[in-house]
C-alpha cells in the first residue's frame, strides 16, 4: 500500500502501472494482482483507506461537545495540516484524487464533509455560526483548509510554507471566520 501511495502521488493516477507499484514494492506485478484485481481496485482501498482515517480522526475532533463549535472547527483545521506535515503522500492523494473515487464510496461512510457539516449545523443551532446551507459553509471551511495545501502541492518548491505555527494558526483563525457569524 506504501508503495502504490507513493507511485500514485509521482505519477498520478493515469500515470501509474501495476509494474510501476509492483517495482517499488520488490514484488511481481502477479503478486499484486493476487490482492487487487486492477489498478483501480488498489487505489480505491487505498483512497478508502486514508478518507476513512482521516474523516474518524475529525469525528473525534467534532464529537467532543466539550470544546466550542469555534475550537472543533479551528482544531480540524490544525489536524488536517497536522495529517498532512505527517503523511503528506496520503492527504496529497486524498485531495487530488477525490474526484475520481469519492462517488465509489459506500453511501453510508463517514465523508469527512458530513463531519464538518455536523458542526456547522450544531454552531447554526446555537447562533455560532452564520445561516446558510450548510453544505456550502462546510466547503468553505475545507476550502481554507486545503487551497493551501493544493498550493504546496502545485506551485514551485517554498511558495508556501504550512509547518510553523503562524500558518497553522492562520489556516484554522481564516476556516472559523469563513463560517463565523
């Protein structure tokens, strides 16, 4: 699976082969064939796999009633860029390739959107957060999440820069305010 996650981010989807992940796993392309039928079967389960990590550790995140709406949505914020300061590979693949696999999900998984769609809507209740549908609130605070990782991703090498705190702290302050009321 480490080797398909880093074969898929290299090469993207259409430029990866079986021989390609087969390689870099030092195993024969049959050996693979033997788990996964295609080469879509693997990246699904592997996008299946990330997605799914990544939505239980928001969840967590969300259901601790405890904490403010405003903390819950600033703390996923922190834990995205966290998840992608410590598996880049995974959150890059996660993001680049949701087009192509979130709609193979099952319809009951935990989609990391109806997470947050949870929170917006709990915020809403308690006058937290601004009225509006809560499914466009809740990609504008993924949108201030993940453009700057997309950037990391797509522009040359230091345009920017998300490990240190300030621009942890920017990232989670900037999903709160596109929401706050």
């Amino acid at each position: 699976m480490a080797a398909a996650l880093s074969v898929f981010v290299e090469r993207g989807y259409d430029g990866a082969r079986i021989r390609h992940i087969a390689e870099r796993a030092q195993v024969s392309d049959a050996a693979l064939y033997a788990h996964y039928a295609s080469k879509e079967q693997l990246a699904l389960a592997l996008f299946c796999l990330h997605v799914g990590r990544y939505a239980r550790a928001l969840a967590e995140i969300a259901e601790d009633g405890a904490r403010p709406v405003a903390e819950r949505i600033q703390a996923m914020a922190r834990r995205t860029l966290q998840a992608f300061a410590e598996e880049p590979d995974a959150v890059a693949f996660v993001i680049t390739h949701q087009r192509r696999f979130i709609h193979a999900l099952p319809a009951d998984f935990a989609y990391p959107i109806r997470v947050m769609e949870d929170v917006i809507r709990e915020g809403q209740a308690v006058g937290a957060i601004r009225g509006g549908p809560v499914r466009l609130l809740a990609a504008l605070v993924f949108g201030c999440i993940t453009q700057p990782i997309r950037t990391v991703l797509e522009a040359p090498p230091g345009t920017i820069e998300l490990t240190s705190e300030t621009a942890r702290a920017l990232t989670a302050e900037s999903a709160w305010r596109a929401v706050a009321a």
